[in-house]
C-alpha cells in the first residue's frame, strides 16, 4: 500500500455526526429520522431518484437549509440559531454547488482569496499565494486574471473547486457538480475529485455519477422520499442491492 | 463557451470574409433609409424638415445675433440677444452673493468640479477620497459662509445661482445614494421592525411631490421646534432633497438585489463570510452594477429638481435667471436665456449619464 492511501484511509474520528434529524418546507416532511456519521476522511457518494431529499440534507451540513428536529454536530460543533456557530461551520464545511456559484463581478483569483482573506483573516500576499497553489492543482492557473464569464463550465467548476480547497476545510460538500455540464466536461471535474479523494479529503458527494462512486467511494447512500434507505460499500450496494427500491432505482440508472 | 475561444480559428478548417456586396456608403444609405417606400418617404419628410428649421435658427443663432452688447443695440437687430448673459453674468451665477466676495462661491464651485473630476477614478476610490470629499465639504461651507480669516459673513439667504444649485444636487446625491442603499437593505431585513421602519418610509416619501416635502421642511417643520431654535434653510431644503432621492433610489436598488440569484448568497455563506462581508463584496457590487441605468435615472432627476427650491424662496440659478428676465431692459430675451441655462443643465447631466455608461463598460466582466 503507498503512501497515498494510508493518508486516504478513513480514521476513528467523526467529522459530522446527524442524529434523527427532521425537516419541513412548511406542512411537508422532506427529511426523516436521518442518521449519519462521517469519519475523517471518509468518501461518502449520495444518491437517489429527484426530489428525495439528497441535496436538501446535504445542505443542511452548513446550514444553507434549517432543520427543525434532531442534532447536526459538524466537527464539534452543534448547529443551532446561533450564527457565530454557523459561521464557524461554514467556513470549515467547504461546498461545490451544480451551478458553480462563482462571483461573476471578481477574477478567479479574487474568487479565491475571498474567503481566506476575510473569514480567515489571512495576509492576502500569502492567501494569494496558495491560490495559485490550488489553480495549478487543478489545472487551471493560466486563467487567474480572468473572470468566470470568461471560463467554460468545466473550468468554472474546477475554479469552483479551487475556492473552497483555499479555505482548507475539514470536509467538502459536492452537490451535483456535474449535472449542468456538458459531457465533454465531465471527466476533468471527475478527475479533479478523484485527486481530492486520493489525498485523502473528507467529502459527501450527491451525484448521479455511478463509475464515481465505484472507484472513489466508502460508502455508497440510497435516498427516497426524505430518508436513508440503504447504504453500504459500492461493491455491495451495486452488486447486491438489498431494498426494492434501490433495485429499482439502479436499473432505471445504470 | 468563452469569447475567447469561440473566436478562436481552428486549423484546417476555411474561414470566409462576410460578404462584400453590404458595405461601403451607397450600400448603407439604401439598407438603412432607403430600403421601403415608407422608409424612404420618412427619410426625405426628415430631411425636408432640417432643411426648413435649420438653416432659419443658424441665422437666428450665430449671424444676425449680438453676443456682448447692451439691451439697447439689441433692439435694432432681428437675431439672438446672446448678451443678456454676459450683461448680468454675475447675477444669473451668483445671485446675491455680495460684491467684491465673487472670489469666494468661485473657488468653491472650481474645488467641488475639480474634486467630482478627480473622483472619477475608480482606482481613486479610496478611504482617502472620503476624507477629501469631507474636507472639501468643510472648505466650501467655509468659503460661502466666512466669518473666519477676515471673509465676512455671508448668510446662506444670500447663497444662490449656480452654486446653490450644484450644492443641493451633488451633496444631495451624495447623500442619498448611500441612505437609499441602506434602506434597500432594510426593507429586504428579516427583522419586523426595520423592516417595517423601512417600508413605511419609502412609501410615505414616495407617496408626496417633492414641492410638498419642501414646503413641510420650510414652513411646517420650523412649528415643531423649540422657541429661538432656528435651523438654516438651505440646509433643510438640502435635507429635503436627501430623503426625497433616497427614498427613489432605494427602490431601485431593492430591485437590483432581488436580481440577484439565490447561489450568489448561498456561496458566500458557504464561505463563511458574515453578513456585512456577504452585502459588500458579493451582493451589493453586482446588485448596484445592474441598476446603474435607472439610479443615473433617478440621479439625473434629482439634478433637475433642485430647480424646485424656488418654491421656498431659494434663488437657484433658474430663479435668478427669471429674475434677471423681470428686468424690463431684458425681458424680450427669455429664449435666449432659457436657451442658456437648458444648455447648462444639458451638459451636466450629459457628463453624468456618458459617465455612467463608462462605469457600465469597465464593470463588465463578460456573462
């Protein structure tokens, strides 16, 4: 075993731990009773037919969505109304959105340093300097002075990448990165992703993207209608589906 | 895709030249106003229009007309009486800004032009700037009202013409932007109260004239205070202005934040970044950029109705001109005169709108 994959390995630690955790939109119960734990280190890969609930709890992690019921402790921290608490998660949870979410008024260098010059109040001499260092990683330095509009999707995805590694974050949320893109531009997102896993990054990733969560995952979820049907290591879960609908869900996918 | 790279040429692939039977002068006359029978006829009616108007007012204008002389030489000629503004040059800019003090609202208005030039410069854009702009403030109150360094007094009843004008529209614009953007910002608040405060405030500005508001400030609000308290006129009429433009441009602004797509919130909160950061560094440089067009709208406007303060006997430069008219000497050149200060207001306001369009163009960032 190389290096690589000793440092890929999960540990002992849980970095997010939700315990029955609810939520309504109004009168309507979109999330059940969810239970989740995820070690350091950890390649979690979500799935589920639209409108499960997937992306909705996923961004509960860093708030951007409200629970009503149940415990969401994000690296020691439990999320509640307090917005110091949340600040403090957020810039410790780093997110990819499907629609990229780049500041379209800032440079790519801008959109990365950002975050680490305000939130963490870095130098931004230094803030810029390990911007460059995650636009090499993601093979895209040559475009720094230029704005997102200037980008094509796979590369805005990419920047988008970048800007939440500069913020060096315990964990990444990926929510659908790859849905809005056009197929040619899939692969080099996907790849940047497999790096991030290789090095060992925490990351929860809601795709649709089944050869990803194949080679990549730890484990592999199965959501529908607003709770956590199934999961297990992707060997098993692809091979040997236990629950009807995931059965079903893979044969209309795969 | 880009831009760049959509123009990019591919190797091995012919690339052709748009055809060339669609250009050059003849080409364009007859694919823009020759190119139907009624686009025709529109375009010789037009041109048989400024044959009629043009060449008359051009004699009116610039031959037949006198351009510094006295009103008697002016009733023997049939053209332009373009010295009425020479003759009373001093009374139309400055009103009844005492004798031998001219120097003062001068420099005043060269200081305010010249640092509104300067502030061009986004790159200028500055916490410096701001202590520019506060001391200049300081300077120019000073320089009108004297009482120090041996410069007398001079009350702001006597501030009129041209200076009164520009300081009522820039430092009423000035003003207003910032409080028109926080109350957008209120009015957007998840909190009842300011929410609440804010709302109540736009509507009830926005429901009365300006004139109205000028007057409460001017008549009705002195009733309020305390015996013996006095509060400046001018300075009420400049605040009158103030919550009138900044109740405008809030909505405007409110407009521009409501276009903003929900992702641009989610990523700055995602950043961690706190609210204040989220509204000066994401939200409100994008929202503000799409609502250039109709703020200079509201701007411009707010230019224009500083004319109103006549109303609360203010004499601003259109009132000093009328005054300058009620002179029987003069009276028969108000065409000219109005001609005059319609070309004065043209060119700040033209400044100010091809400003705006640069700002447009150097903010844009492709998408």
């Amino acid at each position: 075993m190389n290096e690589k994959n000793i440092a890929a390995k999960p540990d002992g630690r849980y970095i997010i731990e939700i315990r029955d955790m609810h939520k309504w939109y109004g009168d309507f119960h979109v999330l059940s009773g969810i239970n989740l734990q995820v070690k350091e280190r950890e390649k979690i890969v979500i799935c589920g037919p639209s409108g499960s609930g997937k992306s909705t709890m996923i961004r509960c992690i860093n708030r951007l969505e409200e629970h009503q019921k149940g415990q969401i402790i994000v690296n020691g921290t439990e999320l509640s109304t307090d917005i110091k608490n949340i600040e403090k998660v957020r810039a410790e949870v780093g997110m990819v959105f499907q629609h990229f979410n780049l500041f379209p008024h800032l440079t790519i260098m801008e959109n990365l340093t950002l975050g680490p010059i305000w939130v963490r109040k870095i130098p931004k001499k230094q803030a810029e300097e390990t911007a460059m260092m995650y636009l090499e990683k993601v093979h895209i330095a040559e475009q720094a002075r230029k704005f997102p509009g200037q980008l094509s999707g796979g590369q805005q995805q990419r920047v988008a990448i970048a800007r939440s590694l500069c913020m060096q974050p315990k964990v990444i949320l990926f929510d659908e990165p790859t849905s809005a893109l056009d197929p040619e531009m899939i692969k080099e997102v996907l790849d940047v992703m497999i790096d991030l896993a290789d090095e060992g990054m925490t990351m929860l990733v809601v795709t649709h993207e089944m050869s990803f969560a194949k080679s990549v995952a730890d484990r592999v979820m199965f959501m529908d209608a607003g709770q956590i049907v199934e999961e297990n290591n992707p060997h098993d879960f692809f091979d040997n589906p236990q629950h009807e609908r995931t059965q079903l869900f893979l044969s209309q996918i795969l | 895709m880009s831009e760049d790279t959509a123009q990019q040429k591919k190797p091995g692939r012919e690339y052709l030249d748009a055809p060339i039977t669609k250009i050059g002068a003849v080409a364009w006359l007859r694919a823009n106003l020759f190119n139907t029978w009624y686009n025709s006829l529109l375009s010789v009616l037009l041109v048989y229009g400024l044959a009629v108007t043009v060449p008359p007012f051009f004699k009116w204008a610039f031959v037949d007309s006198l351009w510094n002389s006295s009103a008697a030489a002016c009733r023997d000629i049939d053209g332009a009486c373009w010295s009425i503004i020479p003759q009373n040059v001093k009374f139309i800019f400055l009103g009844f800004f005492p004798t031998g003090q001219e120097w003062r609202p001068i420099l005043a208005m060269a200081i305010l032009i010249g640092l509104v030039i300067y502030s061009r410069e986004r790159h200028r854009w500055r916490k410096s700037l701001l202590w520019m702009w506060l001391i200049a403030l300081v300077v120019m109150g000073t320089l009108m009202h004297g009482g120090v360094f041996g410069m007398p007094v001079v009350e702001t009843s006597k501030w009129s013409g041209l200076p009164l004008t520009l300081m009522l529209s820039f430092f009423g614009i000035i003003a207003a932007y910032p409080l028109g953007v926080l109350l957008a910002l209120g009015r957007r608040s998840r909190m009842p109260t300011i929410k609440t405060m804010c709302v109540v405030y736009i509507e009830m500005i926005r429901g009365v004239p300006l004139i109205s508001l000028l007057f409460m400030s001017s008549v009705m609000f002195p009733l309020f205070l305390p015996e013996g308290v006095t509060i400046d006129k001018v300075l009420r009429a400049q605040v009158a202005i103030i919550m009138f433009t900044a109740a405008y441009i809030a909505e405007v602004v409110r407009g521009g934040l409501q276009a903003m797509p929900r992702g641009q919130y989610e990523a700055a909160d995602s950043l961690g970044l706190n609210y204040g950061q989220t509204m000066r560094l994401v939200i409100l440089p994008q929202a503000l950029k799409i609502v250039i067009p109709p703020t200079v709208g509201i701007l411009l406007a707010a230019f224009k109705d500083t004319s109103l303060v006549v109303i609360i006997a203010l004499y601003d430069i259109l009132k000093t001109t009328k005054v300058t008219l009620s002179n029987p000497q003069w009276t028969n050149y108000s065409t000219e005169a109005y001609i005059f200060l319609a070309l004065l207001y043209f060119i700040f306001c033209y400044a100010m709108s091809s400003y705006s369009r640069r700002l447009e163009r150097e903010l844009h960032t492709g998408r």
